[in-house]
C-alpha cells in the first residue's frame, strides 16, 4: 500500500507543476505582452501576437478629418431617395387583402 501512496503522490506533484508552467507559459507568451501592447496605446492581434500601430483612416487616405463620403450619401444613414419600408402591421393587412380575394375564387 506505502507503493501506491507514493507513486499517487509522486504523480499528483509532477501534474501540479506541468499545470503551473503551463500557466506560467501562458502569461509569458500572452497576457503579459498583450498587457504592455495595449498599455503603449498600441492594438494586440491576437493571431499573430503581435503589437499593432493604429493609425486614423485619414493618415492613410490623405483625406482631411469631416470630408463628406465621395458616394455623396450621408455617412448617418441612407439617401432621401431610398424607398422607405413599410411597417409591419401595413405588410401585414396587405397581405391579409391579397389572400382574402384569392380564397373566394376558389369556391
């Protein structure tokens, strides 16, 4: 039995150190670098795990800050020419009108 109790031991100890340096590991390689990353201002990727520079969209289009769209749509929301959709209870009472003279023709 005194076998047994120290080969338990023995394998309980070595799994408790494999979890700690795995965890360890893991700090080292992950958190620790994507903690000083974002500290730095920076932007962590993940996939790569690497510390990203994050540049405004107008550093890269030489385009001045409150240009409007070259599309000339709104950056809020659709053009005024855009069909409007209909609400729900309309769709509804349409569809009810169509389908009621349909049923009578059948008989």
């Amino acid at each position: 039995m005194n076998k047994t109790i120290n080969r338990l031991k023995y394998i309980f100890i070595g799994i408790f150190f494999l979890a700690s340096a795995s965890v360890l590991a893991y700090h080292m390689m992950w958190v620790w670098p994507k903690d000083r990353c974002e500290k730095s201002g920076g932007a962590w990727a993940g996939k790569w795990m690497k510390c990203a520079t994050v540049y405004p969209i107008e550093t890269w289009t030489r385009r001045p800050r409150g240009t409007p769209p070259l599309n000339g749509q709104s950056a809020d929301g659709p053009t005024a020419d855009a069909p409007a959709k209909a609400a729900p209870a309309e769709a509804d009472q349409a569809a009810a009108a169509t389908a009621a003279p349909a049923a009578t023709e059948k008989k």
